[in-house]
C-alpha cells in the first residue's frame, strides 16, 4: 500500500475496528460504537530514541502513557489495558497509536505481544518501532548482499516520492546524518533492501560501495497491521531526527492528534536607538569598562550606531525574506544622539518605514528594575533596610520609566505596542546570584498598564513564567557581541575568550578540554564567516527545528557599520530552506504572540498532566474537553471544520497540508467539537488471534551466520553539542 494512501484511509477511518466476542464479530450489523482515544502509548526502555519521540510528543502537546518496561510495577500490557466498555455500552480503544523501543520489545510470542498485536489489527493501531534491525519480519531484506551493518554519521538521506502528499510532505528532499565528531560513532544503523511489496521505503541513504538505496525509515503494511521502522538510533538533537520528527507524529496519529508543531525564527534587536560601546583589539577590552583605557579620538572611543542607511538595509532585509524584526526601543538614546535642537536621522528614518518593522517598549534611560544596587562593591548587592527585608525599585518608578519611553514614541511616532515590555538586562526579574526573587512590585505595574508580554533571559528563564499580567518570553542571546560591529572585532574577541594565555586569550581555556575552546586562534580576515557564523547559525537552526517560538536577540550593534549580524541570519534561513517545502514556511511571532502561545502552552500542559483533558474520535467526529479556559491544540485534515453553535469555521490555520491550532468551544459549548468532513465505514467489530494476524513478531530472529551483530546501539554512543531548547522540553 502507498503510504499516501495509508495517510489518506487512517483519516477516512476515525471509529476503528474493536475488539469484541465472536458473538459480536458475527453480527457486524449490531456492534457497539466505537471511539479511540486520542493518546499514544509509549513504551520506554530507556533508550535515546524513545526519549525524542516522547520530546517530540511534549514539545507539541500531544497526550501520551508512558510504561516503563524495566519497572517490576508496571501495568501488564493484556486486552483490558488496551481496551474497555464505557458504561453506554460503547467500545473504548484507549491509544490510538503505539511507539515500541524496537521491534518485539514485549518479547516475542509472550502473551503481552500477542496482546498489542490484536489490539492494533483489530483497531488498525499504527505501531513505531524505533531502532530495529533489518529482517523479514518487518519486510526487509537481511543487511547483506547488498546491506551495511556500521555507522551512518555524515550518510546522505533521501526522501522517496512515495509520501508527497502524506505525512512527510513538508520534507524538501536530502538532507545528511549529522557528524560533528569524526572520531565517534553518533548514529549506527542497518541499511538493507526491501524484502516485500507491502513494504514502502520513506528514508533512504545508498548501501556503501553500491548505488542501491538501503532503507533507513519505512512502513511495513501486513495483514491488517501497518508500522513504521527505523533502521538506526538516534537521539531528541540530531537533525536527521528533527527533520522527521513532526512527520512521524502525523503518521502515528493519521494526521489527527492534539497538539500541533511549527517551526519558529524570530530576531530580538536590543538597545535600538542607543549605541554599544567598542571592544579595543588591542586593549582587549570594552571601552567605558572600567580599567580599560582607551587612547582619547582612538577608534576604540567611536560608538557603534545604526546609521539611517542601516535602517534602509533592514527594511530591504525583512522584505527579501519574510521577517520582521522586533526592535526594543529606547528613546534616550535618540535624544542623546541627536544635535542640540536638531533631528536624529536614525530616528526619523525609523518612523518612516514604522510599518517595516515591529517596535518594542524597552523602558527610556535604561534602569534597573528590580533591587536597590549597592555597585559600590564587586559584585554588587541588593540593598537591605534595617530590617534585613531587600529595598526593591517601587511601582512608581517602574511605571513611570514603562509609560516615559511610550509618550516619547508616540511623539517621534514610532508605534510601540503597548503590550510589549523589553528591560534593561532583563532587570525586575530574578538575577541569580544578587537577586533571588522577581521584584514583588514589577507584577503589579504591569497589570495595572496592562502588559501582557516580558522578555526574559532563556538561560535563568528556560520555560517562561506568569509575572502579574503578563508572561515572560524567554529570549536566546546569539553571541554576536553587542561590542563588535567588524568581523575582525567579533573574530579577535572570540579568540581571548576561547584560547589559551600562551596564544594570547584571556586564559579561560589554559588547560581546557572544553568544545568551545579553540585549538588556535582564529584568521582575523576568515574566521567570523569561516568557523563562527557556522557555529551560531547551527544554535539558532537547533531551536527552529524542537518548533521553539522564542526570539533570538542581539544588539542594534550586529545591524550596524559591517552588519555581521546578517550573515549569522541568512545562514539559518538558507539551512531550513534546504530542509523544507514551501507549505511549511518559517513562522515569526512578535513578542505579544509568543507570550501569548507559552500561556497556553503551560495552561494546555497543566490540564494534561491533572487529567483534565478528554479526547476521542468516533467516525468522523473529534471530541475535546478541558478545563474552563485552556485553550486546545489541534491537528486536523485540510478540509477539517470545528463545529460551532451555529454553522463551521476551519479547524485551525493551513500548514504542512493540515490545519492546526488552538481552540476553544463556542459560547454555549462545554467541548471542542471537529468534523474531519470524512465518513468512516461502519464498524465491524472483530477478534483475530495471533495467528490469524500474520507471522509472529519476533524480537530477535535468528541472525544468518554472514551477518555479523554488533553490541546493541545505547545513548552513549551518541554525542550532541549543547543546542535546543532543552529546559522547555
């Protein structure tokens, strides 16, 4: 069966075949109704596979049931785990999709595998079977004559043309295993041949030494049973991984689930209007730091500012490919820019292209927020009354600096959302060590100007936070140093903070092992584009493909004098077009937004982890209930409609072929209601045993003697440099 097919007929098929006595399977005319859960059973054996797809499954909000399978305690997999009747009389198929650690895990022939095989034949369940073996039990071909039993690291992947409408159609084409370490193996695998027709390849890398594909994913279609194998292991940060995440998501699921993924680039600009002061490549410091001291009308003593042709090079930015930017604006630094009773040109160029761009409250003079300071000591501390009790910057104050910076946009007419808020160092919140606490009166001004929407810092703030009305957006700073505005700048600071004394950097890396430290310094005229562009553009790409919606920041400095933010930015948007089609377009959230989508991402995972969230599809219906506003995240078919009190509206916004999105139910509604606009065929209730199924699974078949088995493939054979947004995850 084509997968297209397999694709198009699981969301045709919504009230899947029960399991039900020979009595009822005799009489198909008078079987009770049937509903599937929406969740997806996962059995865990600990390994790196299972924990991506369970990322996977969290990171999009997709309800699931982990077992433990080396737990003594754990439920037994058997008919009345998998199955029920609802107190109607309607027959309840608990999971309607089940992730396996390889193929067999349950043991082979034991009564929990004949168990789960007569659940999914009966229900057409889609089984995954991650990190198994090519064998004829899964419709492959042994690895050998032709096959490649060894490493895949660095292997080119295709996609075949068998899923261009199906749950992989949002894939461009090729894309390579990644192999960031030549000297360790981080993904191992078996390539093989299929061995059937039933078996549809989806993934396919050539079989060393030969121009034969050898399979890497591919769907296994036998007697009534369809799965979806992968060949080799992986882990939640490897690309080939990321790349098929979200396809292997819509296939479990028929493409209808809870929970929805896209993929999210946005860029923060901090310190827009102001200037950023110069690292000396000869001082190896920061002019204005204390103890750096700068030669008077040096170069070091210029200021880096955008320039009014650097606003115009931005505008033309953002048009050739589809970005906004979000500029955090502080008019003290036009006021301070701009000669006496004259214009700032930056400024002014802002305002007249305010439509190009998004701009952000970031507070005007730039103060802190959050503690009293005593910078009289290093580091500084949060001063205390006589009481011991930290004194705290008041309400007063925090408004007063909030509502200055936006009479001052309206007034140069720079349109500043109101709802939006960017601090100076991220201050008013929490800032370990000094300042263990949100200052308790930062909530209070910002419910009372009704801000919704907080940058954060994404390394003390990974998940974001409610903070009064508003909720914290966590923001990833790219190390395009606010203090550089040259390659050579960037490239010569990078080499004192990352090489050893004796090379002449700062000694941080004397004696260091660490990833980050450089063999050599680098080429002052190559470096930047050579090793350092590469390098934050793989970081940023990591955070686009886990579907992370929090903005990448730099300062107004990486769009000044030689703009070396843009190559950083063009590198990631150049990865992720290679990877994939135009019907999955990059999406880019203002700050309001993101708030907005981790609200509901926080209330949607409260609600799933207190049991408070019901879901099934019986025919052609989806039914959703959660608690009184949580909103719902939704999968659906492109023809999907939700159903309101009165007519439709779709179920969701178009992307990758599908429709996804949050809901909620419409006034006088206590569920989300979805017709996937597909009639399922009538019900025919019946029990198949094992036999009746096809050959038996077997976890480890006999092996030919040709074949040699390595040592099972374990999560410390994978190495990953440190990306993603793991914390969130």
């Amino acid at each position: 069966m084509a997968l297209t097919r397999r694709w198009s007929a699981a969301l045709a098929t919504a009230a899947l075949l029960a399991i039900a006595s020979p009595a009822v399977a005799a009489h198909a005319d008078t079987a009770p109704a049937v509903r599937t859960d929406l969740r997806v059973l996962l059995l865990d054996d600990g390994s790196s596979s299972v924990a991506a797809v369970r990322a996977e499954l969290v990171g999009e909000g997709v309800p699931f049931t982990t077992v433990t399978l080396s737990d003594p305690n754990r439920p037994v997999i058997n008919a009345a785990y998998l199955a029920g009747t609802l107190p109607d009389g309607t027959i309840e198929a608990k999971f309607q999709s089940v992730v396996l650690p390889t193929l067999g895990a349950l043991g082979a022939g034991s009564a929990e595998t004949t168990a789960l095989t007569s659940y999914e034949t009966s229900y057409s369940i889609p089984e995954v079977d991650l990190n198994t073996y090519a064998q004829p039990a899964i419709g492959l071909n042994w690895a050998q004559d032709p096959g490649y039993i060894g490493a895949l690291d660095g292997m080119t992947a295709s996609t075949t043309t068998a899923d261009a409408t199906g749950p992989f159609n949002y894939l461009k084409g090729t894309f390579q295993f990644e192999n960031n370490d030549p000297n360790v193996v981080e993904s191992y695998g078996y390539l093989a041949t299929p061995g059937s027709t039933n078996f549809t390849p989806i993934l396919t890398t050539p079989i060393p030494g030969t121009t034969t594909p050898g399979v890497l994913v591919g769907q296994y279609t036998n007697a009534g049973r369809q799965q979806l194998v992968f060949t080799f292991a992986f882990n939640q940060y490897q690309e080939q991984w990321r790349a098929l995440a979200r396809g292997v998501v819509d296939w479990m699921t028929g493409g209808v689930h809870l929970g929805f993924g896209r993929y999210y680039f946005g860029v923060q600009v901090d310190n827009t209007l102001l200037s950023d002061n110069r690292w000396s490549t000869t001082l190896k410091c920061t002019a204005q730091s204390a103890g750096c001291n700068t030669v008077a009308g040096s170069q070091d003593n210029v200021p880096i500012r955008m320039t009014a042709a650097d606003v115009d090079y931005a505008k033309q930015w953002e048009a050739a490919n589809n970005v906004t930017l979000d500029l955090a604006v502080d008019g003290s630094g036009s006021d301070s820019a701009a000669p006496a009773g004259g214009t700032d040109a930056t400024e002014t160029e802002f305002a007249a292209n305010a439509a190009s761009f998004r701009f952000v409250n970031a507070t005007y003079g730039q103060p802190f927020l959050g503690c009293t300071r005593n910078v009289g000591v290093v580091p500084w501390v949060c001063l205390t009354d006589n009481t011991g009790a930290t004194e705290w910057t008041s309400q007063a104050a925090i408004t007063s600096a909030i509502q200055a910076n936006l009479t001052w946009a309206q007034a140069k007419g720079l349109p500043l959302n109101a709802n939006e808020l960017v601090t100076s160092q991220n201050s008013g919140l929490a800032l370990a060590p000094q300042q263990s606490l949100d200052n308790p009166n930062l909530g209070s001004a910002l419910t009372a100007l009704g801000i919704t929407a907080l940058a954060s810092n994404a390394g003390t703030d990974p998940a974001g936070h409610a903070v009064g009305s508003a909720y914290t957006v966590p923001s990833h700073q790219l190390s395009v140093y606010g203090n550089a505005a040259t390659a050579a700048e960037e490239t010569d600071e990078y080499n004192w903070l990352y090489t050893a004394t004796a090379q002449g950097g700062s000694g941080t890396c004397t004696g260091s092992t660490t990833s980050t430290c450089l063999a050599a310094p680098l080429d002052e005229t190559t470096g930047y584009t050579s090793t350092i562009v590469p390098s934050l553009a793989r970081q940023a790409f990591a955070r686009v493909l886990v579907g992370d919606p929090t903005p990448n920041v730099v300062s107004q400095s990486a769009l000044a004098e030689e703009r070396i933010g843009y190559p950083v930015f063009n590198q990631v948007l150049a990865s992720y077009s290679a990877l994939f089609n135009a019907n999955a377009p990059l999406v880019d959230l203002r700050t309001a937004d993101v708030a907005t989508q981790l609200r509901n991402e926080a209330a949607w995972n409260a609600a799933l982890a207190a049991g408070t969230v019901t879901a099934y599809r019986s025919g052609s219906t989806v039914t959703v209930t959660a608690p009184a506003g949580v909103q719902v995240p939704v999968t659906a078919p492109s023809t999907a409609v939700q159903v309101l009190a009165t007519g439709t509206a779709p179920a969701g916004t178009a992307y990758a072929q599908e429709l996804s999105g949050w809901l909620t139910p419409a006034a006088g509604q206590s569920a989300v209601t979805i017709q996937t606009t597909t009639t399922a065929p009538a019900a025919k209730a019946q029990l198949r045993s094992a036999a009746a199924a096809g050959q038996a699974v077997t976890a480890h078949p006999p092996v030919p003697a040709s074949v040699a088995m390595p040592v099972p493939f374990g999560p410390q054979d994978t190495t990953r440099l440190q990306a993603a947004r793991s914390a969130r995850r």
